[in-house]
C-alpha cells in the first residue's frame, strides 16, 4: 500500500542523497546532477501531497502536480544552460573540476 | 463537485494587470526577432529597442498606478498592488541604467552576442518583476528562475574572460541549490496548508479557521516549511551565512550586468520574501522573527567586517550589497507595517546609489577587467574630476551621510525598528554603518587626497601605452586597440549610441596623464548612455535625500497591503 509516508520519505531521502551530493562533488556535471535530483525530490514530495488532498476542491488538489509539470519544464531549462556553460568552460580550461575554477578569492 | 472539470477563463481585465510585465516581454522577444535583421555593424540599435521598451513598461506602471484596481490576476497568481507596481518600478529604472551602461560596455569587452545580451537583460527584468508581482508560490518560482537562468548566461557571456564563466558557473551552482531548497520550502508549505497561492496560506493561518492551530501550532511539517523557504530566500538576498557567492559573481560579471542584478535580484528577492514571510506566513511570526534577527545582525557586522579589508573597489561594493541587504533584513525582523515601508524605501535610495556606484566602476575599469583597486583611484580627483565628484556623491550617500538618500533610507528602516522595540537591531545597525562610513570614506580619501601611485603592471600598462599612442592618431577609442581585433566590429557597430564624449575636460586631464602616470590612464573616457546613466544615478541620488516625499509616500501606500 503505497501512502503519502512513502511519497514523503522517498522524497526525503532522494533530497538529502541529493544535497550531499551537490555539497560534496567537484565534478560540474556531478553537481549539476545533484541539483537535478533534488528537484526531482521536491517532485516527488508535491505530487505525493497533491495525491493525499482528496478532500480538496478540484483546483487545490492539482496545484501540487501542475507544480511538478513547472518545476521539470524549468529543470531543462537550466541543464541546458549549465551545460552549456560547462561546455564553454571546459574548452577554455580543459577542466571541469570547480576546485580549479578559481581565479577569484577574498 | 470533483468531478466537474476544473476552469478558468482570462479575462481583458487580466490581461490590462500585467501590462509593464507584457510590453517587457514584448520588447525582449522583439529585440530577439530584430537581432537577425539588423547587421553586424548596427547592433547598437537594440540597445534603444530595449531603452524605448522600458520606457514604455514605466509608462505601463504610471498608467497602472493610477488607473489600476489592485486586483489578483489569472486565479490569482499575480497581482497589480502598489507592492508590485513599486518593485516593477525600481527594476525598470534599474534595467533602464543597466542598459545605458551596456553599449560602452559591450563595445569595449568583446561581447559578440550582442542580441542574446539584451534580449536576456529584458528577460531578467520580466523574471524579478514576476517573482515581485507573484501572488502564488509558483509563480514566485517561475520569476525566480527566469531571472536566475538569463542572469547565469549574462554573468558568463564574455567569452574571452575567463573570470566571468567562473562568474556565471559559481553563480549557476549556488543559486540553483539554493532555488532547489527553497522548493522544498514551498512543497512543505503546500504539504502543510493545502494551497500555494499567497491569500490562501494566510487564510489558512487566520484565527478561528483551524482551532487545533492555537494549541498544538502545525508541528515540525510547517517549521521546516519555514526554515527552507527561510534559507532559500537568505541566498537569493545574499545574507551571511549564505553569502560566499555575492563577491565573486558581482566581481566576475560584467559590469553592466552587475550594476543591474546587484540591486535587481535584491529588490525582486526582498519584495517576495516580504510576501510569503510578512505577509503570507504573518501570523506565525513568533517563529521566524527571532531567525531573521539573528540573520540580520550576522549580515550587518560580517558584510560591514569584509568590506573593511577589501582593496578592490569592485568587490568592495560587493560585500557594501551584502551589508545593505542586512539593514533591509532589519525591517524584515521588525515585522511592521511601518518597516516594511522603511524596507521599501531603503530598496529604492539602495537602488538610485548602487547603480551609480557600479557606474563609476565600469567607468574606470580597463579592458581586461582590472583597474579597480584602491591604488587605481588615488588622485583621481585630478584626473577626472567629474567621475571622482559623481562617486563622492554616491559614497557619501552609501555611507549614510545627510541629506542624500542613504540616510533617508537609513532613517526609516531604524526609525521603524525603534519604534518596533527593536532598539537592539538599531543600535547595531548605526554602529555598522560607522564602520560602513570608513571604507566608503576611505575611497574618497583615495580620491581627493593622495596621489596616484604607479602600480597597474603588465596588461594594464600595455593597454595604457598602446591607448596614448592612439590618442595620437586621433583614434576616438584609444584604449580598444590594446585588447584585440575582435572588438572591431562591435565597436563599429554600438557607434550610434555609444559616441564618445569628447569633452574638453577628459581630453585635458588626460594630457596631464600622459606626462604624470601613463600606466593609469588607461580607462577610456565615458560613452553618451554612461554619461546619461550617471547622471541620472547621481541626481536621483540627491533628489531623494532632498525631497524623500513621493518615494516615501508611494512605499507607505504599498506597505498597507500588510495592515489589511
């Protein structure tokens, strides 16, 4: 029986799997995935709260999944531009590691 | 009920709601369309597209403001309040002055993509004036990253400068962790109320509505909803602990990027946090007040402390945002109706002053982003003195100094958080800016009273040397035969409006450069549209610490969105 627990723990979980990774990489692409798999966390955790407000009135109770449709429509969005960027970066310096990509420092 | 499909039909009356947002968008996707007929050599007319683009959305905001009903738009998701119209108003001045700066800018630094700039410097204005506007979590969500995705490109796109990539990557990586917190935030509102539009998260918390509210309060669901919205928006304002990347992405971006996000993504950030936390989530305030408190303070003496230490007056002014973005979280710990009307004034002299200060810096930078530094600005009083009097002004406003409108904005933002009982935030609010007023002064000291060292070495004094020779030559932009041919068909291209301003005072200070300190003289002398820019920064600078009246009364008008 899959109920809003799951949903939530799941989308827990895949969160923090995901900030750690953000946190801890220093492989652009890796970060960028990270970030990517929160996103898809908090996905998780609005469809699962939109599936659980059954008493809701028809509108309220979709916010949640029209929320989600957003969030993956913008989620490309910005994969593309990072890559695009890392792209851009990695011919001018042959490294994508953002430990070495740090000209700047107070 | 379920069962009934679930519509909504916009109206004329929405549409006219979101006019400013609309001719923005417009201008942009016109400026994107035009940027394939027009050639190479004439791209500096986009720049006016854009300008008359503005121009119109301000027009759109003074008809709204007028003639508007303060109604919620499209099932209430975006609003025309004064709130909105205010911010819309201060991003549109400062998008306006952004793209002043752009020309002379893009002429000097190599940027090729000249349509992809301004089409994105439209873009992200329409993104900070719908996260502004935004009277639903979503959309809230969607003006933050349509701001966020143009201004990641606009920090990167000097492709030959490595500083700004690393600007736009360290920019792209902190901001979108910090965009996928704040989601998390929001999904746990939603998950807590049942609803993410603005209204109704605050009718969810009014008294009566769930009596189990008042006893047991929602637990640790809405706390945590609550903390991540919290750390979310801290990044985004650029507060301590969350301000490690604020000075390299300002440093790194161009300029004119710079001076328009720095006070953008702020105004935008602030207004929005304003709505979910003061206005949305206000009556759970004994819960975040004491949060922002301790935000606010950490964020006035850590930016004020770095400052102190910085020679760069570039990255200066950065960690100066970070200190300002602390006196604006005072009024957002204050939690008045009264403060939030200092916030909105504070956000409209920071405005006016930054965007100057940003504009002296763009004026003074060489062409391989140095040139910034303390040293560069001694004895600048002798050499430009219409540049070094426009930023004593600003400084001197920066700092708080009566009557110029840091000190109106100063004024308010403490005045309510005294009148608030919160004499403690105050206290420490007017002891920083003592400090605040010694780096500030320290430049002006730099200015006006020492004399110019020679210290600008390699690339800067070869740009230098190579610029007098121009000079000679009767070239009008001495300075752009140093950084390569690239810039050539640029330059040609913004001529219409980035004609050099061939006054007799640059012109003479300049001599005297030539026989005092070559190595310093490389910075080239003011377009028209900087020249405007400044102006209009340094006199609105003046004009609202003399008559603070209309500002104060439009943001007091806005704020009473928060007693109804």
């Amino acid at each position: 029986m899959v109920t809003l627990n799951s949903f939530l723990v799941l989308g827990a979980i895949l969160f923090c799997i995901g900030l750690f990774g953000a946190l801890s990489k220093r492989n652009a692409v890796a970060i960028l995935m990270s970030i990517e798999i929160m996103l898809n966390a908090v996905n998780i955790t609005l469809v699962g709260y939109s599936s659980a407000f059954m008493g809701h009135t028809h509108g309220e109770r979709l916010t949640g999944q029209i929320f989600a449709i957003f969030i993956i429509t913008v989620a490309a969005a910005e994969a593309a531009v990072a890559l695009a960027m890392i792209i851009a970066i990695y011919r001018r310096r042959s490294t994508i590691d953002i430990g070495e990509i740090n000209l700047m420092r107070w | 009920m379920l069962n009934t499909p679930f519509t909504y039909m916009p109206t004329g009356a929405d549409w006219l709601r979101i006019l400013p947002e609309l001719i923005v968008f417009g201008a942009a996707l016109l400026v994107l369309l035009a940027d394939l007929f027009i050639p190479n050599g004439r791209k500096g007319w986009l720049a006016m597209v854009c300008l008359l683009g503005v121009i119109a959305a301000l027009i759109g905001v003074g008809y709204l403001l007028s003639n508007g009903d303060s109604q919620t738009a499209f099932y209430g998701m975006i609003s025309d309040d004064t709130l909105a119209l205010f911010s819309d108003l201060l991003i549109l001045f400062a998008v306006g002055i952004g793209l002043l700066y752009s020309p002379g800018y893009i002429e000097r630094h190599a940027v090729t993509r000249i349509g992809e700039y301004y089409g994105l410097m439209l873009l992200a204005a329409l993104g900070m004036m719908l996260m502004a506007s935004a009277t639903n979590l979503m959309l809230i969500f969607v003006g933050l990253e349509a701001l966020s995705l143009s201004l990641y490109i606009l920090c990167a796109i000097e492709l030959t400068r490595f500083r700004s990539q690393e600007a736009g990557m360290k920019y792209f990586i902190l901001s979108s962790f910090a965009s996928a917190i704040l989601l998390y935030g929001m999904a746990m509102l939603y998950g807590s109320t049942g609803t993410t539009s603005l209204s109704g998260v605050q009718a969810f918390f009014a008294p009566g509505r769930h009596p189990f509210l008042a006893t047991s309060g929602y637990g640790p669901l809405l706390l945590a909803a609550m903390g991540l919205l919290g750390v979310g928006f801290c990044f985004k304002v650029s507060a301590i602990p969350f301000q490690a990347w604020t000075p390299d992405v300002y440093v790194g971006a161009p300029t004119s990027v710079t001076a328009f996000m720095s006070v953008g993504t702020k105004v935008a950030a602030f207004v929005a946090l304003s709505r979910v936390f003061l206005l949305a989530l206000g009556a759970q305030s004994d819960k975040w007040e004491p949060v922002f408190w301790i935000v606010a303070i950490l964020t006035m003496l850590g930016g004020n402390l770095m400052a102190v230490v910085q020679r760069d007056v570039k990255r200066l002014l950065a960690y100066s945002s970070i200190a300002n973005a602390g006196y604006m979280l005072v009024a957002i710990a204050t939690n008045t109706q009264h403060a939030f009307s200092g916030l909105l004034i504070f956000l409209a002299t920071y405005t006016v002053m930054n965007v100057g200060a940003f504009g002296i810096v763009l004026a003074l930078e060489r062409n391989d982003g140095q040139g910034t530094t303390l040293d560069d600005f001694a004895g600048l009083a002798k050499r430009r003195p219409g540049v070094a009097a426009a930023m004593a002004i600003i400084l001197f406003a920066l700092a708080g100094v009566p009557p110029s409108a840091g000190f109106v904005g100063k004024y308010y933002v403490f005045q309510a958080a005294i009148v608030g009982n919160h004499i403690d935030l105050a206290v420490i609010g007017i002891l920083t800016s003592v400090l605040g007023m010694y780096y500030y002064l320290r430049v002006i000291w730099a200015m006006y009273f020492t004399e110019p060292r020679n210290v600008s070495g390699g690339a800067g004094a070869i740009a230098a040397t190579t610029g007098m020779a121009g000079e000679d030559e009767g070239e009008p932009e001495p300075a752009d035969a140093a950084s390569g041919a690239s810039v050539a068909p640029v330059r040609a291209g913004t001529a219409t409006l980035a004609r050099p301003v061939t006054s007799r005072r640059s012109a003479n200070s300049r001599t005297v450069v030539a026989t005092q300190a070559p190595a310093e003289s490389a910075a080239p002398p003011l377009t028209l549209g900087t020249t405007v820019a400044l102006t209009l920064a340094v006199v609105l600078t003046v004009a609202l610490g003399l008559i603070p009246g209309p500002i104060v009364m439009l943001a007091e008008q806005a704020a009473r969105l928060l007693g109804q």
